[in-house]
C-alpha cells in the first residue's frame, strides 16, 4: 500500500514538472520574441503586454491544476529562458536583471493571490478579474521598488524623484494591472477547459503528454536561442 501511494506521488510530481517545464518554457519564449516584436515595432505598453501574457500563462495552469506553488516553478523556467542571452551572446547574467525580476515578482504576486482566492476562483470572471488586478498590482509595485535597486535602466530610473512612485503607478502600474486583469480569467478559461482532456490524457496516455510536453518545451527553447541569436 505505502509503495502504490509513493508511486502516485511520483507520477503526480512528474505531471507537474513537465506541466512546469512547457508553460515556462511558453512564458520564456513569449519574453523573447513578443517582447522583441513589440520593441521592435516601437509599440506602447511592452511591460504591461508581457506582464498580462505571464499572467494569462500562470492562469493555464491554475484553470488545469489548481496548484499555487506550481506558478513559482513556470516563472523560475521562464527566466531560465531569458537567460540564455548569457551564453549565446556571451554578456552578463545583469544584463536581463529587471526583466527577469518582473518575471519573478508576477510569479509571487499571483501565488500569494490565487493561495487565498483559488476557492472562489470558479465562481465566476469577476474573482478572476480581481485576481490578475491584484497580482499586477503586486507586482509592478514591487517591481519599482526593488528595481530601483537591483539594475535600473534609465526609464525606470526617470521615475526615481520624490513622488515618482505615485507617477510610476499612473503610467505602467494601470497597464499592468489591466493586461492582468483581461489575460488571467483567459489563462484560467483556457486551463479549465481542457482541463479534464489533459486528465484523461495524463492517466490513458502518459508517455504521449510526457512527449508532447517535452516536445514543446524543446521547440521553445530553440525558437528562443534562435530568436536571441537574431537580436530580439
């Protein structure tokens, strides 16, 4: 009995991993090439758009597993992604410092977040709505306080003036927190709708979702360093 129960503990935290290592593999591509093409096309609310996406990406996997702790570990794998400009074009692990940080705090803001929401969660989009809010609020608050320190670029140093943090929170804390808002009830929608697909899948056919997961962890990882190579 005690073998058959650690065997379930087993697979159930092989699930997860893989369910981590695709959705922040996802999330790290997402950080490199959206995020490039929105630079690229000079167009307006970058953080705002990735911050929103991260979320939307966190609530896929709230919608399919219910699991809090879960979203550290796809934040962490995201930033790993964003980390091989290190050794592909060969600058310091700093040089994404502020990007990676955002990454991180919108992983702890939205655990803290859906840990004390997760039961209300289901009752509807305006919980949902709530949550993402909430979390892009953590986050950006925390981003600015934090970054300010860690390794500050000049946009985000423009803002370091007193009152700058109420200004900071006018110009991206409401774009944070609206992306947020819309991308994780969509995240969580797109989650819990194939949610029961991915059970059945999981449980009749388990080494097709370990290879299509890996598969699509692979395929983001080498459109990442290609992209990287290319200077998105």
């Amino acid at each position: 009995m005690e073998m058959r129960t650690n065997n379930i503990m087993r697979l159930q935290l092989i699930n997860v991993s893989i369910a981590i290592l695709g959705l922040g593999s996802l999330w790290g591509l997402s950080e490199v090439m959206l995020g490039g093409a929105i630079r690229d096309a000079g167009l307006p609310f970058r953080a705002g758009i990735l911050t929103g996406v991260g979320i939307g990406i966190m609530g896929i996997s709230m919608g399919i597993f219910r699991k809090p702790l879960m979203l550290l570990g796809i934040a962490l794998v995201a930033i790993l992604g964003k980390q091989l400009v290190v050794p592909i074009l060969h600058v310091s692990i700093m040089c994404k410092a502020n990007s990676c940080l955002a990454v991180m705090l919108q992983g702890f803001a939205l655990t803290g977040v859906v840990t004390l929401t997760r039961r209300k969660l289901d009752k509807g989009n305006l919980f949902r709505i709530a949550s993402g809010m909430s979390a892009g609020l953590l986050a950006v608050t925390a981003f600015y306080f934090i970054g300010m320190h860690l390794a500050p670029c000049p946009y985000l140093m423009s803002f370091n003036y007193p009152g700058g943090y109420k200004a900071f929170l006018t110009v991206e804390g409401l774009v944070w927190m609206t992306f947020s808002g819309i991308l994780f009830p969509v995240g969580y929608w797109v989650g819990a709708r194939f949610r029961d697909t991915i059970v059945v899948l999981i449980k009749r056919r388990p080494l097709f979702y370990f290879a299509t997961s890996a598969a699509l962890a692979v395929c983001c990882w080498v459109a990442s360093a290609f992209a990287i190579a290319a200077g998105f």
